[in-house]
C-alpha cells in the first residue's frame, strides 16, 4: 500500500513538475510575439531616411549637373582665355553683377531694366498662350471624339503646322496694325498645335469599352467629357501644353526681335546694336533658365494633376 502510495504521490508530483516547467514555456514561446508586436507597431514611428543616407542621394542627383556645367564654364574659358570678340566668364560674370543689381530700372520707353523686359515677354507669352489653350484644348476634344471632323481637319493642321512662326508674323502686323498684339498672335498660332494633336490623340486613345458603357447608361455628351474622356486625356493634353509652353517662350524672343518694343527679345538685339556681346550672354543665360522654370512648373502641375485624378 505504501509502495503505492508513494508511486502515486510521485506520479502526481511529477505532472504538477511538468506543468509547471511548460506554464514558463509557453509564455516564454509567447513573449518574443508580443515583443515583435510591439516593435512592429513602433517601426514607423522610428521609420526615416537618415540624415547621411538622405545627404548622400541629395550629392548624388546634384553632382551631375553641376560636373555638367562646370565643364561647359571650363571651356568656355579656355576657348576666351587668349581674347577674341566673345568675352569670358570673368567678364560676364561682372557685368551680369552690375546689369542684376538694379534690375526693374526705367529711363524712357526704350530704356528699361532685364527685369521689365523679361516681365514684358512673359506678359506676352502668357496672353497668347492663354489664348491657344482655350480654343486648342476643346478643339482637340472636338477632334478626338469625331471621326468626320477629324478626317477633315488633319490635312488643314498638317499643312499650316510646319510653317515657321514668323512667317505668321507680317500677317499680325497687317491685321492687328500694331507689334503687340502681333507678337502676341504670333504665340497663340505657334502653340496651338502641340494641344490640339495631343489632346485629339488622348481622346482617340480612349478605350472603346468606356465610350459602349456610357452609350447602355445613355450619358450625356457632357458627362462623357468630364467624367470618360477628360481624366484619361490629362496626361496627353499637360504633355500638349508642355510642349506649347517651350515653344511659345522660343517664339516670342524672335518676334520680339523684329517688333521691338520692351521685351527680352528687343532687349537682345538693342544690346547687339550697342555691341555689349557681355549683355547678350547674360541674355541667353536668363532665356534658358526662364524656359527650364516654365517647364519644371508644368511638370509638377502635371504630377499633381495627375496624381489627383488618379
């Protein structure tokens, strides 16, 4: 009896051991789970590029340019470094110092500051631009969704489109009387184009199954416009008026050189007639950097756009 006893006392005791030895065990199975809960849910507070890492990338994309445009100085200055007709970067560099600090100065109609003359043609850019994105944006819509209108039109528009812009130009001066308003349409019929053949181009890209599905829900004209076609379309029509953007502001420094008046243009060539070569590098240095800000503006408008109709 007492073998039995003491067997089965030990046989109890040693399930009381086993459970005690597994109760740790299992929370201690349990433990790391709830410590990679815990450091799961703290990561993205801890989340960030390090302040190196984010350097290194900013080096990384900056570097190149900038190599770039060090060469591009670097030659420059040998090629002038002996003298010549085209001053150095020394010598630009100066008069672009002297000609920036005081920028919106005025002496008389024909005697205005880079400031007012860069306003001026931006003025005129903007005018006509503005212009050709009314009619050009719905003509291209017009174009995309008929066919008929479509096939009668294209001959038109691959006719006129290489035509130089300022072949365009004598025929503003004989209708509007006046070299504003000449410069100005000048812009509006050289950036018609791109939006016009783009936008049209985005419509006809349109899947067919979207238009059939508003044709069975009997949508009106209106909504398919506004609800189908435009958000696909975007992209295609901010690339139109990219391109139109890049070729308005090329356009008007030409026009301007043969209207005159206050412009970027005239100013370019009224330094050519003073023979400040200085004042007509400076001029194309400030040309290409308002161009690239124009485009960089409408590619983040673009992404934006985009983004949000997406």
């Amino acid at each position: 009896m007492s073998t039995l006893t003491m067997n089965g006392d030990f046989g109890s005791k040693s399930r009381v051991d086993r459970d005690i030895h597994d109760k740790p065990a299992a929370s201690s199975a349990s433990t790391p789970a709830k410590e990679k809960t815990m450091e799961t849910s703290a990561t993205p507070v801890m989340a960030g590029t390090p302040l190196g890492e984010r350097l290194g990338n900013l080096t990384r994309t900056a570097m190149p340019p900038v190599l770039g445009l060090l060469v591009l100085v670097g030659i420059w200055f040998v090629a002038t470094h002996k003298g010549g007709s085209i001053p150095g970067p020394v010598q630009v560099w100066n008069a672009a110092v002297a000609l920036f600090s005081n920028p919106f100065y005025r002496n008389g109609p024909n005697d205005q500051g880079i400031g007012w003359n860069v306003l001026s043609s931006l003025q005129r850019v903007g005018i006509g631009f503005g212009f050709a994105a009314l009619v050009g944006i719905p003509l291209g819509f017009i174009l995309g969704r008929f066919a008929f209108l479509s096939a009668m039109v294209n001959p038109i528009i691959s006719l006129l489109r290489p035509v130089s812009p300022l072949a365009w130009l004598p025929i503003g001066l004989l209708v509007f009387k006046k070299a504003d308003p000449a410069a100005t349409y000048t812009i509006f019929i050289c950036s018609i184009w791109p939006m016009i053949m783009n936008t049209a181009q985005g419509v006809q890209r349109v899947p067919q199954d979207y238009l059939n599905v508003a044709r069975v829900l009997a949508l009106s004209e209106w909504k398919i416009v506004t609800k189908i076609l435009f958000p696909a379309v975007l992209p295609y029509m901010l690339t139109g008026i990219r391109l139109s953007i890049g070729t308005a502001w090329l356009v008007i420094v030409a026009a301007e050189m043969l209207t005159g008046g206050v412009g970027i243009g005239f100013w370019v060539w009224d330094e050519w007639n003073n023979l400040k070569v200085e004042h007509i590098i400076i001029a194309i240095f400030v040309i290409g950097i308002v161009g690239l800000i124009l485009e960089q503006m409408l590619i983040l408008l673009a992404r934006k756009l985009t983004k949000e109709s997406s």
